[in-house]
C-alpha cells in the first residue's frame, strides 16, 4: 500500500486538504442548484403542472392526527372524498424521508404552512412528520382545521449539506 506521499492526486491536487477543500466546493454548488431547480419549479408551475410531475398531490384533507416521536404532529392526508367513497392517491414521486411543505388548498392562498418529512406513504394516504410549533408560520400544524383542502410539494432536501457542516 502507497504511502499517502506517495499516492497520486487528481489534477491541481497537491493534498488531501486540497482534495477536501475541491469537493467541500462542489458539493455547496451542488446544493445551490438543487435548491434553484426546486424554486423555480414551485415558482413557475401550478400545483396541477407539479401534480403531473409526480411533485405534488392535491385536494387532500386530514385523515387523522396525533402527536408522534420528540412531541412532532403526525397529520395523515388523504385523499378528499368526493362522495364519501374512498379513493387511492395519484400516481406521484414522494416518498418516505422526502421533505414537503404543506399549503392550503385554495387558489388564493399559496403561502406555505409548514414544511415536514414524510414519515409513511400508502395507496390510501401519506403521513409527514412536522414540528409541534409548526416551524414556517404563525399557524400551528396541530390547529389547522380538518375541514380544510391541503396539498403537499415536494422540496429540495438540504439535510445532507447541513450535516456536512457540522
């Protein structure tokens, strides 16, 4: 086994700091594009656009909600009932650990309420995890009311990057 004297450096390299410091770099451009490709979807595209990306899922309503590890509010959505028949979720691309933000449902309203990881997903509904105090606005996850329209986006998911910072 070389001795890391004797070990080859991609080129420019001189060390492993070098290294280190070249990869510390790319990968914060890598979450600068990741968090600019995902605000610019949210900002340019309707949430049916988002809906048929697999991005998000609309016209939900809560199915249930209880308090889950470390005092967090587990709010399950499901999908809203057009009749009273139960129906199964779209076709989408959220999964289990994904980050989302919760907004109401209403075209007026595209204000986020909160943002959460999804803790569980379902053909009947899907469960995100958020903070007790609900973490982006004035409104409590735990007081929003069951009578309302939800949807959840899908965001870019930084947890990653903040790790490595620390």
């Amino acid at each position: 086994m070389p001795s890391p004297s004797e070990t080859s450096w991609p080129t420019g390299m001189t060390s492993l700091g070098d290294f280190a410091r070249s990869q510390a770099q790319l990968l914060a451009q890598e979450r600068r594009e990741e968090l600019d490709r995902s605000s610019d979807l949210l900002a340019g595209l309707s949430p049916r656009d988002l809906a048929l990306r697999g991005l998000c899922l609309r016209n939900l309503c809560l199915g249930s909600r209880r308090t889950g590890l470390y005092g967090r509010v587990v709010l399950e959505l499901v999908p809203g009932d057009g009749g009273g028949a139960k129906k199964d979720l779209p076709a989408h691309d959220i999964t289990v650990g994904d980050i989302c933000g919760l907004f109401h449902s209403t075209a007026d309203d595209s204000a986020q309420v909160s943002s959460g990881v999804v803790t569980s997903v379902a053909s009947s509904g899907i469960s995100v995890s958020f903070d007790a105090d609900g973490g982006d606005s004035s409104t409590s996850v735990s007081e929003l009311p069951d009578s309302d329209r939800y949807r959840i986006v899908k965001l870019a998911n930084d947890v990653t990057y903040r790790r490595l910072k620390v």
